[in-house]
C-alpha cells in the first residue's frame, strides 16, 4: 500500500461510489496538508490509520509543510531585486 500512495499520490478503490466527508475528518487531513476523496471514504473504513500511513509515506506533517512555506517565503521577502 505504501508503495502505491508513494507512487501514485493516492489509494486503490474497489467503487466508485462516494461517501461524503465529515467534518471531522477534514479537520484532521486538512491540518495535515491533505484530504481523502469521497470514493476512498466509500472504499477504506480505518480512516486514523490511512492518515498515519500517508503521513509515513510523504513523512511530513502540516506544521512542517507550513515552516518550509514560511522559510521560502522569507528568502523571497529579502530577496535583492534587480
């Protein structure tokens, strides 16, 4: 599975049928740096253990996506303009 989410930045569905997102698990993807789809809602049913299967994959949470912008945008900030 590891394999596959690295590969294809995402989750093999059986259908495509929807289920859709709750509030809660948005909260908890988005602070993360990502949200599942509808389908793989449908599809996959231990939502906590596919967020720490991402997150060990792409092994970076949101907070440290955030400090990455944050530097880049300083190095931008100061940058000389020609």
């Amino acid at each position: 599975m590891q394999a596959i989410i690295k590969l294809f930045k995402g989750l093999p569905i059986k259908t495509k049928q929807k289920k859709i997102l709750t509030k809660e698990l948005l909260e908890k993807t988005i602070k993360k740096g990502f949200i599942f789809s509808e389908e793989v809602m449908y599809n996959y049913s231990n939502y906590d253990e596919l967020i720490v299967l991402v997150e060990k994959v792409f092994g970076i949470t949101g907070s440290q996506a955030n400090k990455t912008f944050h530097k880049s945008w300083k190095k931008v900030k100061e940058a000389k303009v020609e």
